[in-house]
C-alpha cells in the first residue's frame, strides 16, 4: 500500500525541481529547434512547483521563463520572449537582488530587439541601479 506523506511530498518537489534545472541545462546546449521545446517543458513543470510553494519556486519559474526569452530571441521570435521576459521581472521584484537584475537585463535585450529602444533603455537603466543597490 502507498504511504503519501510529508516525507514523500518534499521528495517529489524536489525531484521536480531538479528536472527543471536539467531541462534548463539541457536546452541551452541543444540546437534550437529541440531547445525550445525542453525549455518550454521547464516552464510548465516551474509553473506547477510554484502553485503548490511560491516562496520555494517562484525563483526557479523566473529563472525558467529567462531562459525560454532567451532562447526565444536566438530564434529571432522576440514578440513571443517578450512576455515570457516580463513575466521574469515581475516575478524577480519579489526577491530583488541579483535575479531581478538578470530579469531586467533580459526584458532590455527584448524589447531591443522589437525596436522599442527607449523602453530597453529604461530596463537597462534600471538593472544598473538594482545592481549598484546591491552592492552596498
């Protein structure tokens, strides 16, 4: 008979978890057609982690979606990263620090690349400000 318990929820997250960070890893050394498709697995699978905890995994769907903008911009399909990337900054504000850098840093490459150059201008700006706050 299963047993379902504490124990064996943390396990499953954490498996869960680990899947999202090898898929990640994953996509970003296989050639593109088959990295979006992981990449967008990863997203799906953080997405469901970060329903049942958010304060656990909501750093891991921001990282998650990021890389699924990134991945979307090597494909020169910049309207599709473009919520994904936004969607990454207002989940990286929560925690602040390095990842909403990262995040801002990404939306800047984004809206770049659709020729919305004073909108990256602002992101980029404000990336360099949350990355000198952090530093003191």
């Amino acid at each position: 008979m299963a047993r379902y318990g504490f124990d064996d929820k943390v396990r499953r997250e954490a498996v869960g978890a680990a899947s999202v960070e090898g898929l990640l890893a994953y996509a970003m050394s296989r050639p593109r057609w088959a990295a979006l498709r992981g990449a967008r697995r990863a997203v799906a699978m953080a997405r469901d982690l970060a329903a049942a905890d958010p304060q656990a995994y909501t750093g891991l769907l921001s990282r998650a979606l990021r890389t699924t903008a990134g991945l979307l911009l090597r494909r020169r399909r910049p309207e599709e990263a473009l919520p994904l990337a936004e969607e990454a900054v207002v989940l990286a504000r929560r925690a602040g620090g390095a990842p909403l850098v990262v995040s801002l840093a990404c939306l800047a490459q984004v809206l770049e690349a659709l020729d919305r150059y004073g909108e990256a201008a602002a992101a980029s700006s404000q990336a360099a400000r949350e990355a000198a706050d952090d530093e003191e």
